[in-house]
C-alpha cells in the first residue's frame, strides 16, 4: 500500500529520515514523498513535492552506483549539511566554536579508489559497488574520479583475468602517482611462478608504476612518488593517502595554521608524512605512526629531501601504546590525525601534556567531538573548525581544528 511522509532531515549516511523512523534515500528535508514501506525503508519512492535544493544529479550512473549518496543535492545544500554535522556532534558534547566555509574538491580530482572486479563468462565486471549490495555497477562517466583513474579500471579487469577466481571479487587500489598508477590487489589467486610471470608482464603491457599482489610487489617500472612538501615518498601498496591532492593542501593549510609558530612538533598517526614532511621545512618533527612500512617510507623521503630541518620517527601503536605526558613534554606543537575510531587513548595524555597548540585532523564528527570534548575540559580553547570535503555527493565528512591551551603561548 502506498503510503506518503515528509522528510523532516537527513541521517549521518545521507539518507532522508522521515517520522518512524522511515529512511528514504536521495530525499532532502522538506520532501513529501510516497512509496511502500518495507520494514524501516521506503522503496519504490516518488518525489510529490522537491526541495528547492534539489538538483538533477551529475553522473548518469547516480542511482545505481554506491559511491555517491548526496548528488540530487545542491553542492551548497551540501556544503551546509556537513557543517552542521560537525555542529551537532560538538553541541552533542556541550562545545561551540567558529565554523570556517566548507572547502570542497573539485569533482574529478579523486586520485586513489577501490575498484570491486568479478570475472564474468564474457570476460569481468569493474566498478563501485551498489548501495548497500554486492552487486557491481560499472562506471565509465565517473564525474568523481581523475582521468587517470578512470584509465585505470580496465587495467583492473586485465588483472582480474589474469589472476581472479570466478567466485570471489578482486579489490583493485588504484593511486595516481607521479610515475603513473601504482596498484594494488587483494582477494586474487595465490601466487606461482606462471601467475608472479603473467603479473609482471601485465606491469610492463600496461606502463605500470607498480603492482603489488596480496602485500607482495610484483613489479616496479619506476617509484611511484608522492610529492609531501619538497620530500618525494614511495608510500608502501595500498598505503593511506588523502582522497584528493586539493584536500591534502587545505588540510595541511589548517594544520600550518594551527600549529604556526612552533619549533618542536610531534605528529601522531603520521602516516608517510602528509604532514611531517611539509611541516619539517619550518621545525623539527617527531613523527609517531603504527605501520612500519609506512614509517619507513616517512624516513627514507627525509633523508632524501632537501632544505628540512630534523625529522625523527618512531614505529608505535598509539592505541595500545600512546606518548605519555613525559614524553610529550619537550613539545610545543601537535599534529594529531588517527583513524575513524579517534584517539581516546592518546588524547587522554596529550591533555595532561599542556602542549600549547594542537591541530587535530578527522574523518569522523562524533569521534572528533568527543575527543575534543576531553581537550576543552583540560584547559584547551577550540578556536576554529575547517570542513574540508574530499569526499563530495558523498556522507563523507573531513575536517581540521585548531587547539590552543589557555594562557599558553610557548614553552
């Protein structure tokens, strides 16, 4: 039976949210639609009455692709949306603070995705999944992805039937690089030395940077360089990168900003030195991350670089071993960017450090707010929040804040 809601606003996922709660996708608050409820879902959905903030969605692929949630919204619909996100989860946490304009990439300019590859009869499938499906939707107009990506999907489907199973799906990463794409696969067949053969000369047919299989390289024509500041890094397979190179500078602005002035700064979950490395030009870095490889890669870019001051490193699992106060002490700057489950841990220690600026990087509100949450109660003042949207027509939400410790200015 055909029933009618309004959409009162939007979830966290994106979804319209109507009185039930009733979730109805590609809707925006103020929409009367109609369809058939199906548990907590509305399916088969008419839009009776549109937002003036709807628009028609760029990319043909919109409804069936997973990749974008958001594109039947107005870019400033959206741009306000995600600031209100970030809002709401400090209110949640009884803080208020200056909110900067969303800084958002360019559509295009999306230079590391995941592509899902399944071996067909006819030969494979090379896409984005599908909402909430298993089901994949190939994407050849993608209006979210570099050229140079979009190139690389076909390369993706090469692999697939050189070394996929008919029953499994192959996750290809795909990462722009100065030398060209460098990717790599996970979920194919186990290697031997046909397949290692076949692998390497697919490297070569199709002017790889690098290909890495299930963690092992199989060939490399040239590193596959990212430019950090003046340093050149060769990111281990597969390694964490920032979505697009316009978000990486907006957010190494906001964490310059925030940071300006200091001369010992300490970066946790330093990654391969997105940060640390441009940083290093102005002081001296201790850069603290988890994964060895990506510790060395860090490393071997500094030593390699001209022009920066002094970059030290340390290999350590900051959840389960966190900087403590002592530590920490002989800093007067923080960098702090750790994944989606936040920094509880190391947040707690660096509030009794008193390190007098701290910038701390997100991809997640809520995580985000609460560990703020543990700063402010500490004495630190949060002057300023910056949205950077990498991740655009998508839920998606990234950000950068600035930290100061009240009546601190140095140590």
């Amino acid at each position: 039976m055909t029933e009618f809601y309004t959409i009162t606003r939007l979830g966290h996922q994106g979804d319209g949210i109507a009185d039930g709660p009733v979730y109805v996708p590609r809707t925006l608050p103020g929409e009367v639609v109609s369809g058939v409820r199906e548990g907590q879902t509305l399916t088969g959905t008419r839009i009776e009455t549109p937002s003036e903030f709807r628009v028609s969605p760029p990319c043909r692929h919109s409804r069936s692709c997973g990749g974008c949630q958001l594109q039947h919204a107005s870019d400033d619909f959206v741009a306000d949306w995600k600031q209100d996100v970030v809002r709401i989860a400090l209110g949640a946490q009884g803080i208020e603070t200056d909110m900067r304009p969303v800084h958002t990439s360019p559509a295009a300019s999306r230079r590391r995705a995941t592509i899902a590859v399944r071996r067909t009869k006819k030969g494979f499938l090379a896409g984005f999944h599908g909402r909430a499906s298993d089901v994949i939707t190939e994407i050849p107009d993608c209006k979210l992805l570099d050229p140079g990506l979009l190139s690389g999907i076909p390369v993706a489907g090469a692999l697939a039937l050189i070394g996929g199973s008919r029953k499994g799906v192959l996750s290809v990463i795909l990462t722009l690089s100065d030398a060209g794409l460098d990717v790599a696969v996970k979920g194919g067949k186990p290697l031997d030395g046909p397949l290692e053969s076949a692998l390497a000369q697919a490297t070569e047919q199709h002017g790889l940077a690098r290909l890495a299989w299930d963690g092992e390289v199989i060939a490399m024509r040239a590193p596959p360089y990212q430019h950090f500041g003046a340093a050149r890094v060769v990111p281990p397979p597969g390694a964490f990168l920032q979505a697009t190179h316009d978000g990486e500078l907006a957010l190494l602005a906001s964490v310059q900003e925030a940071v300006a002035g200091a001369r010992r700064l300490v970066d946790l979950f330093a990654g391969s030195g997105t940060f640390s490395l441009p940083l290093a030009k102005e002081a001296e870095i201790h850069a603290v991350e988890g994964d060895r490889e990506m510790v060395r890669a860090l490393d071997g870019a500094w030593r390699t670089a001209q022009g920066l001051k002094r970059v030290t490193t340390d290999a350590r699992d900051l959840f389960r071993r966190p900087l403590m106060p002592d530590e920490l002490a002989r800093y007067d700057g923080c960098v702090i960017d750790p994944p989606r489950a936040g920094a509880e841990a190391q947040i707690a220690q660096l509030a009794q450090a008193r390190i007098p600026a701290v910038a701390y990087v997100s991809c997640n509100p809520v995580t985000f707010a609460r560990d703020a949450r543990v700063l402010v109660g500490a004495g630190y003042t949060l002057n300023w929040v910056q949205v950077v949207d990498q991740f655009r027509w998508s839920s998606h939400v990234e950000l950068a804040g600035s930290f100061t410790m009240d009546h601190i200015t140095s140590k």
